[in-house]
C-alpha cells in the first residue's frame, strides 16, 4: 500500500501566508489621499515656478539692472504712495507725481556733477605733468641722484607727459566712434525707460503681487509665508531707511569738509559722497576717490588733507552712528557681508553690491524661520 506524501507523524506542512494586505490598503489609501496629493502637487507647482522665474531672469541678465532698480524704486515709494492716496489722489497720479520728483531729482544731480566731473579730470590732465615732475624732483633730492631699479632710470615726468599726450588719442579710439556713443546712450535710455516701467507696473500693483506669490506657496505654509514676508519687508525698511541717513551724514559732512579745504564745487562732491555711500561699507571710501582728485589737481598736501578728512568721516560713522542706526535690521556676520559683496560684484558689478547686502539679510531670515523648524532646536 503506497503511503501518501504526508506520513502520520510528520508534521503537515505550512502553507505560505498571503501578503498582508492592510500594508497594501495602507499604501493605497497614502497615494490616492486628496489632501496630500494636492500638496505634493503644489509643491511641485511651486518649484516649477521658481525654475522658470530663474531661467526668465538668466535670459534677461543684461536687463537685469533695470528690473532690480525697478522694483527698489516701486518698494521705496510705497508708504509715499500709501499717503497720497489716503488724502483721495488716485493711485495713478500719486506714482506718476512721485516719478515726477524723482527724475527732477536725477536730472538735477547729472546737471551738478557731470560738469564737476569734466573739468576736474581736464585739469587734472593738465596739472599732471607739473605734478610728477614735482614728485620727480623730491625723490631725486631725497635719493642723491635720479632713482634706478635693476638699472632702469625712474623718470615720473616723461612718463607722465607720455601718457598725458597719448591720453585723448586713446579715449578718442575707444569711445569716439559716434556709432558706439549713440548705441550706447539708445541702450541707456532704454533701460531707464524699462526700469521706470517695471517700478510703475509694481507700484500700481503692489497687493496684487504680493497675492501672486503667496498663490504658489501650499496651504499648509501660507502661515510662513506671511512672517516671512513681514519680517523680509520689516527689514528692508529698516537697511533702506538706515542707509539713507548714513548717506546724508556723509554727504553733508563730506560737502562740508572739502568746503572748509577750499575745494571747488563742495556741493557736488558732497553730492557724490552720499550716492556712493550708498553703497555697504565700501561707499564712502569709493567716494573719497573724486575728492582726492580734486585735491591732488590743487597739491598733494591738500589731497592728503581731503584723504584725511573722508577716512576721518567714513570711520566715526561706521563705526559709531552705523551700528546705531542699523540695529538688528541686518545681523550679519562681517565675513558673510564681505562674501555678498564678492559674490555681488561678481554677479552684477556696481549694482550687484548695491543689492549683494539685503539679499543676504533675507536669506538670513529664511534660514532662523526654517532650521528650528526642521532640527527642533533654535538656529
């Protein structure tokens, strides 16, 4: 009798358990949640968005200057514009009246210092042979005998007169062609143009474009995005306004020291000084530079003096009135303002370093809103 294939005693086997299934309604229930489905969605959405915003603005970069300094102007006119139009002016009016304010302003500024700018480099040219001969001179008395280096006869005077010579055949070859010259200006005039028209379109639409943005962020972090933005504007407000009287203490001291020197056209220098300052730290030792110019186009004594008076000036501020004025609108780190700086300078030139500043200080606030949220621990 042939045995099963099972024998009595052995035990019969186990059958394989089915897999289980409430791992698989589990995961099934997790992917077709509405609610997190939808959030991942307008996560991706968002991110999306933030990668066209950067290929549009990398394709726009030589108009780059225009759209920043655009929305500056529309960001700083607000609370004017705010005013205005709580005493019945409508929107419209109130941007173009303060448009108006503002292009008398910078007409008035080119008309001060593009003259200043012109004449003193004209003398300068003229005075600087006299000057280096004069250099020449005192090293010469100073040393015994005309200086030499490796057997090369320092002569500061033939230099100078070789270069002065060639001075306005060179500028003559790189900017005298009436073709470049009027490209140049076309292209100028309209990236003022445009800046003007993206700080009119932001002014006018300035709650609109708040809301656009707070679209793209998911619900469940609309709550962020509002500190965010009110700590952002918070702070904006406060570098913009403490840059500003930094700027006019500058200008107005600056003005006044190279009047008491005796400098030609104070005003404009001072003028120049503040516009420079605007610029973080570096401004006002930048504007020094047209000063000393003016001073040295006089007599290196009283270009000493006027390097003298502006290092003066630049350090009482920065390192006294500065800290005061700023408060905690920035908090950064100085090798972290120095590295914007770089990176700024880098990026966008002059205007980069105008911006390199607020850019770090906001991506500062981003990173004390997220970290503790993320590590559970504060920043």
């Amino acid at each position: 009798m042939r045995s099963g294939p099972h024998s009595k005693g052995d035990p019969p086997e186990s059958e394989p358990a089915p897999p289980p299934t409430i791992t698989v309604a589990t995961v099934s229930a997790w992917s077709l949640d509405p609610q997190r489905r939808r959030r991942y969605l307008q996560l991706v959405f968002g991110f999306a968005a933030l990668v066209v915003a950067i290929v549009v603005l990398y394709l726009l970069r030589d108009f780059l200057g225009a759209f920043v300094l655009g929305a500056a102007i529309a960001f700083l006119i607000q609370p004017a514009v705010a005013r205005l139009v709580a005493l019945h002016v409508p929107r419209v009016v109130a941007i173009g009246l303060i448009f108006l304010v503002i292009i008398i302003a910078l007409a008035g500024l080119v008309l001060l210092i593009v003259p200043l700018a012109v004449s003193e480099v004209g003398q300068l040219q003229v005075q600087a042979p006299n000057l280096a001969a004069a250099a020449q001179q005192r090293i010469n008395s100073l040393q015994g005998s005309p200086v030499q280096i490796f057997g090369i006869t320092i002569d500061l005077k033939g230099t100078t007169e070789t270069i002065s010579s060639h001075l306005k055949e060179y500028l003559l070859g790189q900017f005298g062609n009436a073709v470049t010259i009027g490209l140049t200006a076309l292209t100028t005039l309209l990236q003022v143009l445009l800046m003007f028209i993206v700080a009119f379109l932001l002014a006018l639409d300035a709650t609109s474009t708040r809301r656009v943005f707070r679209r793209l962020v998911p619900q469940d972090y609309r709550t962020d995005f509002d500190q965010i933005w009110r700590r952002v504007r918070k702070m904006l407000y406060a570098y913009t306004r403490g840059q500003l009287i930094i700027a006019g203490l500058i200008g107005i001291l600056s003005g006044i020291a190279c009047a008491a020197l005796g400098l030609p056209d104070a005003v404009a220098l001072g003028l120049l000084a503040g516009i420079t300052a605007l610029i973080p730290y570096l401004g006002p030792f930048i504007g020094a530079v047209p000063a000393i110019l003016v001073g040295l186009a006089a007599s290196p004594v009283k270009a000493l003096l006027v390097a003298g008076a502006y290092l003066l000036i630049s350090n009482v501020i920065l390192n006294f009135v500065y800290p005061k004025v700023m408060g905690d609108a920035v908090r950064l780190p100085p090798i972290l303002v120095i590295v914007a700086f770089i990176a700024g300078f880098s990026w966008a030139g002059i205007l980069g370093m105008f911006v390199a500043v607020p850019i770090a200080a906001t991506l500062r606030i981003l990173f004390d809103h997220i970290y503790p949220r993320l590590y559970e621990k504060p920043a």
